[in-house]
C-alpha cells in the first residue's frame, strides 16, 4: 500500500490529453495529471513523456475508497526561481491622507449656500 509522499518509480502505460498513467507494483496504476507533470504550461502532454519510459514520481494522493493513486512529477523539481533577485518596490509617499477633512470644510459654505438658494426657489 502506498502512501502519500513516497517516490515510487513506474512504466508509462498510457497517455491522455488530462494527464499520464503509470503502471506500478502489483498491478496498480497511478495518474499523474497534466498540472503535476511540470512547473509551467505543457502544450502537447504526448510529447513530454513516450509510452514505456520509465519516471520517477511522488504520491501526492491516494483515494482510500477507490484506491486511486495521484502522482507527480512536478514535486520532485525544484521551483524555478528568478534569475535576478527581486527588487524591492519603493514606497512612494502619500499626501492625499494628510488633507484629512479640509476640503469639505472648505467647500461647506459653499454648499450651504447652494441649498439655501434651492429651498428660496421653491417657496
């Protein structure tokens, strides 16, 4: 029985457009799915891996109904970092905050007065 995180090794058994199926010990096979297969986009899964290659995978899931078996590729990689190191962003500075309220109370008047106008209209 498998468990999740052990690195199994088995035949490539056959290839859909989802992912791969490896055949492993005692008759069992494994899918490794298309997202598991490689950091990044795969444009064709048929030409990343041949029927009867041989690959190395971890066990990423194992359905304790059904007993399927998950597998990937992708987390015996390493991540792909950035070859130059990552800038830090600078902050720049924000004055708009420091306003406050002040615009209202200066545009207050302004505004009472409008309303004042409007309500002498009406009456």
């Amino acid at each position: 029985m498998y468990k999740i995180g052990d690195i199994i090794e088995g035949s490539v058994t056959g290839i859909q457009t989802y992912g791969i199926f490896v055949q492993l010990e005692n008759e069992q096979q494994g899918l490794i799915h298309i997202s598991e297969c490689t950091h990044g986009y795969i444009p064709n899964v048929y030409d990343f891996l041949k029927i009867g290659q041989t690959v190395r995978a971890m066990v990423i899931d194992v359905d304790e109904y059904t007993q399927k078996i998950s597998l990937s590729l992708r987390a015996l990689e390493k991540i792909p970092l950035a070859k130059q190191p990552v800038r830090k962003k600078r902050r720049r500075a924000v004055y708009m905050n420091q306003i406050g309220f002040e615009t209202l109370k200066n545009m207050l008047p302004t505004w009472i007065e409008e309303a004042q106008q409007l309500l002498s209209k009406d009456k």
